[in-house]
C-alpha cells in the first residue's frame, strides 16, 4: 500500500529578504552588470527587467505579510495533499472491496457451472428413459382412444340388442 505524507515544511526559517545593508551591496553588486555601455555614471539602467532587481527599500511588514501567506498556502497545500490521499485511500479501499466482491462472484460462478455441468450429464444419461417415457405416453394415448371407441361401439351394440328385445 502506498503511503501519502502530505506534510510540507515552509521555508521559513530566517528572514528571506535581505536587511537593508545587504540590499544596499546586492544593489551595487548586481548594478554593474546593467550599466549601459553609454552611461559613463555608471548608472543602473531604467529598462531593466531582472526579477533579481532588489526592492529599494525594506519593509517588515510586508516581509510578515508575506511570510504569513506563505505559511497560509503551505498549510492550504497540506489539506489539499491530505485530501487527495484520503481520497486515494478511498480508493484503494473500495478497490480491495470490489476485488473481493469479484473473487466471490467468481467463486459463485464457477460453482454454477459445475452445476450445470453436472446436470447436463444427468439429463444425458436420462435421455433414454425419458424418449421411453414418451412412447409409453404415446401408447396410453392410443390406448385410450381405442377405449373410447370400443366404449362407443359396445353402447351401440347394448343399444340394438335392446331395440331387438322390444320387438
């Protein structure tokens, strides 16, 4: 079974943004590399678009806001992580159950047919006597017919002899 651990450290340790003096040297470190080559001052450049460019100046409130909402999204993150594996284990479970389910089914099954199996041999083996059975009825049948016929032909006899009497 595979295990879910949805739990995530912040990377929170410490201040991620740098004190004033550091900025201040990062500034300057990181500005030479975008001085353009017509600006003798040795100016940053006003077009530049480095998502490294430091922030001018520092703010601890926004350094907490920030820090805030991160701890926010990581613990939002750890639900989101939390759910998908509970969902999962839901999953899993009710993938074990069909598993078992379908093992019974199968077992069931199996078992039907060798029924089955078993009584097509029986039917086999009856056959015979069961097409006897059918002739048997077939001679009750006419048996029966040539009663009534000889019941119809002795009334008719009974009835002559009795009209020959009165006379």
């Amino acid at each position: 079974m595979a295990t879910c651990d949805p739990k995530i450290e912040p990377q929170v340790e410490g201040d991620t943004q740098p004190k004033p003096e550091e900025e201040t040297k990062v500034s300057h470190a990181e500005s030479d590399d975008k001085h353009s080559p017509n600006d003798p001052e040795g100016s940053p450049s006003p077009r530049s678009n480095s998502p490294r460019e430091p922030l001018e100046t520092y703010n601890p409130q926004l350094n907490s806001l920030a820090r805030t909402a991160f701890e926010k999204l990581a613990e939002y993150l750890q639900g989101e992580l939390a759910h998908i594996c509970d969902d999962y284990s839901l999953l899993e479970e009710m993938n074990k159950a069909t598993i078992s389910k379908y093992s019974d089914m199968k077992q069931i099954t199996g078992n039907v047919a060798k029924s089955l199996e078993v009584l097509n041999e029986k039917y086999t083996s009856l056959q015979p006597y069961l097409q006897e059975l059918n002739q048997i009825e077939e001679s009750v049948t006419k048996l029966e017919q040539a009663a009534y016929k000889l019941d119809a032909y002795s009334k008719k006899l009974e009835a002559k002899l009795k009209s020959l009497e009165k006379k």
